[in-house]
C-alpha cells in the first residue's frame, strides 16, 4: 500500500479509509471478543479490570498488530530463504531450577499409607 501510494498508483484519501476499516475492524473483533468472554464467564469482578482490558483491545490496534504482522512477514521471508532461527542459548534462572542461588535441598520420605504396601 506504501509502494503503491509513493509511485501514484493509490489515493491518499482511499488509503486512509482502507486503514480506518482494517483498523476499526480489528478493533471491533478484540472488543466482540472481550464482550463475549465478560457475558459468558464473568471472570472480572471489578470494573476496573475490564476497563483496563477494553483500553488495551481498543491500543492492540494502533501499532502493536502491524508490528506482529511486519515480524512475521520477515519470518517468512527467512523460512523461505532457509536461515535458521538463532535463539541463543537459554538458561533458567529461577529460585527452583537445580542448583540455583537459595535453593534449598529437602530430603523426606514416602507417605506410608496403612494397609498398603
């Protein structure tokens, strides 16, 4: 749409109204969505809570989408290409992983239940 509007293919005034419907539907979809989830299952119990939700069904729109959309084109690109995905190494550094900082060993017994063996 960008190439198209900067070599004269496109209007100015048609591109705005093709991202006000994308926009405005993707919003429309992520407020449905949460409207749905409210009537059926009543899981916020403050209206705060789904105030905040709302707020960010309403600013998932404006940015964050089209960022996803752009990191996926470019995974796709890289799949077809055949590089590789380079995640790195990963190490865990929560206070429950073996032989993390704090951790401490506890040594217990089976549960004996009687009239069992």
């Amino acid at each position: 749409m960008i190439v198209g509007l900067a070599l004269g293919w496109v209007d100015l005034q048609v591109m705005g109204i093709f991202l006000f419907v994308a926009i405005g539907f993707g919003t429309l979809l992520s407020v449905m969505g949460l409207v749905l989830e409210e009537m059926s299952f009543k899981v916020y119990s403050r209206a705060g809570q789904a105030l905040k939700l709302f707020a960010a069904a309403l600013l998932e729109n404006l940015g964050f989408r089209q960022m996803m959309s752009v990191f996926r084109l470019i995974g796709i690109f890289q799949w077809l290409f055949g590089r590789k995905p380079k995640w790195g190494e990963m190490q865990r550094q929560a206070p429950w992983s073996p032989g993390a900082a704090g951790t401490v060993e506890i040594e217990s017994e089976p549960i004996r239940i009687p009239g069992r063996v």
